[in-house]
C-alpha cells in the first residue's frame, strides 16, 4: 500500500467503525502511530489488545496528529467540530456520520479543514468487540470534500482504499437524500414493521412468520440512541422518502384488488431489483 | 416414520413446493406411489428424475389416490376446487395455497373433504429445479380444519411430520390475518420500496447501499404472478395491515423530529425483534 498517507492518526470514538480504522490502519500500515480516545475503560482495552498505539483523553491529545478521525454517533460530532473550533484545531479532520449536511455545515463555521466522510459499511452488533481490520474491504466510503483542496481528499482517498473500500465522492445534499432512501427510510420501515405486526398478532402470530418477515425486521434490533441523531439531521428528505413509499405501496382495498396497481409496482421493484449487483450485500450496512 | 398415513398420493402442480412434496415423501415412504399432474413437459422431467412415480394428466388421473394435493397457485387452486365438485371427488383433498378463506369457501361449496394447508416455507427461486425433500424442514405447516373429522387431520399431520415440518392447526381468519402481517405486508413493502427508492436514486443512488437495503428489498424479485392471486383473496386484511404500518411509521418532519415519538418505534420494535427466536429463520418464506 506504500507509505502510509498520514503518520499520525488520531481517533474519536473506538466503537465498532473507530476500531476498525484503528485495525485496518495497523494492517495497512504497521508503523502508523494511532491514537484513540473514548472513556478510558475503552481506550484501555484498546490499547491492551494492540487496536490503537497510543491513548488519548480528549481531544487536545491530539495535538500533533496528521488526521484526526471523528467516529462518534452524528450529533457529537457536531459537537467535537465546535470543539475543534473553540481550540483551533488546525489539522485535517474527517468523520464516519452517517448524514452530511449537518455536520459540513457545522465544519464551516468552525473553520475546521475538513473532508465529510461516510463508510457503507456495519454489523448488526456494535462495539469495539467486533471491530475489525476487514470492515470496510471491498464497501463504498463516501467522501464529501466541501471546501478541501484536492490534494487533501487525494490523501484521504489513498487512506480509504488501504482500508479496502472504494473512496467515491459527493456533495452532502446528495449523500442526504441518497442515503434517506437506502437507509433511513429502511430503518423505519423495518422498525415500523416489526411494531405493527408485533401489537396486531402477537407472538403467536410472530411463532408462523418465515425468512422473508426475518429479512425484513432484522433492522428491528437497532439502538434508537444511534438512529435519534441520523433522523433529526435528515428529517426533510426522510419525509420524502417516506412519502414516496406511502404514495407507491397499494394501500386501500380497492388498490390492493386493481390487477394494473399490484402488477405496476412489482413490475418496477423487478426491474429496480435487476439493475442491483447482489453479489457484494453483505456485511455492509 | 412408519407406514405411509397416504399410500397414494397425488400432486398437482409441480413447482417448488409440490416437487419439494413430492420429494419429501419419497424420501419418508420409498413404497409411496406419488402421481403429479402439470403440464406434460414438466412432469416428464419429474418422472425421469424420480420426484414422482407415475405421470398424470388431469385430475381424473387422480381417481384412485388417497390424498390430493393441490399445489398450484391459489386462483387455480379454487378452480381445480370447483372441477373436484364437479367431478364428484371423494378422495381427501388438500392444498399449499397461501391465503385460506377463499379456498375453504371453495370446498365447502363443493361440498369436497377438505383440509386446508400452507407450509411456512419457499426460496428465492421457485420450480421443480429448486425443489428438495428437506425444504419444510423446521417450519411450521398450518393446517385449517375446517369440517374435516378429527381422524383425517391427524393422517395429515403425521404427512407434514414427515417432511420435518411442524403442523400447526388454525381457522381460515386467523390464517389470513396472521398471513397479512408477517408475509404480504412485507412483500409489498419490500417492493413498493425498491420501486420508490429506484425512481427517487436510480441506478448512481442505489449503488450506494449496503446489507440492510438489500436484506429489505430482496424479496422485491418476487414475481407478479404468484402475488396477484394472494393479494386478491386477502384485500381486507392486507388493508388493514397496511394502515397499520403507516400509523407506525413517523412520516412527517414533525414526527421525525420528535424523539418521543421514534423513540417509542424503535422500543417497540426492539422489544418485539427480542420476542422472535431468531435461530430459524432461514429458508423459509
């Protein structure tokens, strides 16, 4: 992979994706010095089982680093960029949140140099016990440059492709609004689901589901803590995407009895499904 | 597994799950005779390949048997119903059709001894060249009753045992609520949101996504024909489950942004995901 793009890295937030970019940095390059910080429990055990090089406490620990890396869930990185603000933080920052808009904005007027980032990428379980260097091999790791000059991306683009995945860029608008329909939007409607069903026919009702009603609500396990901050920093273009749902889902009995409406919206949902490659869908989130 | 509860046995219909029927009482009772009925083409191929013994032609080729099995899908399943009455059948019928009111409705009329059936299970891929003997095995097998003597049922249950399934005995309303909830609500809105997503995104958008959007439209490849029919016989229940998740679902920016509110979704969901026992949830449908 040649000389490692940043020396120096320091890391916010060891949980499942920190800790993989911790690993996958290490794998990459094993004479990166990298630096995490969390609660000191965590970043203990980080260090003990050799995922970071070095422990940090916040973030003026970070002082001298070539990268700093914000993986904590999406509104405390916004608060780590006032922060970063506040201490005139000068080197270059990224993150892993999974809206753009909020936070690009919040770098912006903090002065921050900074690349958005977000890694395609997840697990059903969370936590630095099941991170690893492997996470993100062969996912897309969306970049969003703002005002970053090209040289910068450049180097956060080598960064990426180490860990495996395939740097791709965008601006935050498109990432939001993408990302409302191929993950939030699925998010509620695995929850939604999995409630709706659950109080209407209880688990004896749940005991004859099979694997196409497990597809469905394996999303139901997800944490709100992690999802409350991705739904308030999209709202807008989430109630479009759920619009666009509720306006192509055949609803009322008389839609549901009207050969053309149920044929329309299978016939789309085949074609749609056609035009996916669905050899590379799992491990991603 | 003992003796054969059905010496005779006669299927119509040899897709997936009929072939998989058929294979599953070879496999259980070698000194079965296993008629199928489809069209010559195709039961050809299963009599060269073994999956059933004798070839038939029509329903009256099924004469002498001691079970029918109607396994094709379910508008046909009401037809080949009617021609049973017209044909004055006496012989046990039953069937694998995926809504049951208007089946039952059918035999009764018919006034044919019937005992209605749906095994929980299917693939991806449907037709005789995906079936296999072990495909019910672990799933539960509804059984409807109706007016069918106790003896009958039990015969038929020691059928299901036999393919490894788990017989589970309901009434044609609890079946068909049941079903809209955890089987036709789910496809219709797995499809409804590929085509949404797809039409909002297209193909640069849908690159974008990872394991949960795929585990959530991967039963958007289900085809038209075989949902037209289920749909049509369960209009109400289906409307309702549908209103049902729209009244779950946060739609709105306001929604969205209440914490409360998606809070409540997601605790729900988590409770009711923690309810399921998820360690058997592959392979079926």
């Amino acid at each position: 992979v040649g000389d490692p793009p940043f020396g120096r890295v320091g890391i916010v937030g060891l949980g499942l994706i920190g800790g993989s970019i911790a690993l996958g940095i290490r794998r990459a390059w094993p004479a990166a010095v990298v630096i995490g910080v969390d609660q000191a429990a965590v970043v203990d055990v980080a260090r003990d089982r050799g995922v970071i090089t070095e422990r940090g406490e916040t973030l003026s620990d970070l002082r001298d680093v070539d990268l700093m890396i914000l993986a904590t869930p999406v509104p405390e990185i916004a608060q780590l960029l006032r922060r970063a603000a506040d201490e005139k933080v000068r080197t270059l920052v990224t993150d892993v949140g999974s809206t753009k808009r909020r936070i690009m904005a919040a770098a912006k007027h903090g002065a921050i140099t900074f690349v958005g980032g977000h890694p395609i990428a997840g697990s059903a379980r969370g936590g630095l016990d099941h991170a690893r260097p492997d996470l993100f091999e062969g996912h897309p790791w969306l970049l969003v440059p703002g005002d970053a000059a090209e040289p910068v991306v450049g180097r956060l683009e080598r960064l990426v492709r180490g860990l495996g995945a395939i740097p791709r860029r965008t601006d935050a608008e498109t990432h939001d609004r993408v990302m409302a329909y191929v993950s939030h939007l699925p998010q509620l409607l695995s929850s939604a689901l999995m409630t709706a069903a659950g109080a209407a026919i209880g688990e004896p009702g749940l005991a004859l589901s099979g694997r196409g009603f497990a597809d469905m609500t394996r999303l139901a396990s997800s944490p709100a803590e992690i999802w409350r901050g991705i739904l308030a920093t999209n709202t807008d273009y989430i109630a479009e995407a759920v619009g666009a749902l509720i306006a192509a889902l055949p609803s009322t009995t008389q839609e549901l009895a009207d050969n053309t409406r149920v044929e329309d919206v299978f016939r789309h949902a085949n074609e749609w499904f056609a035009t996916m490659d669905h050899s590379k869908t799992t491990g991603g989130r």
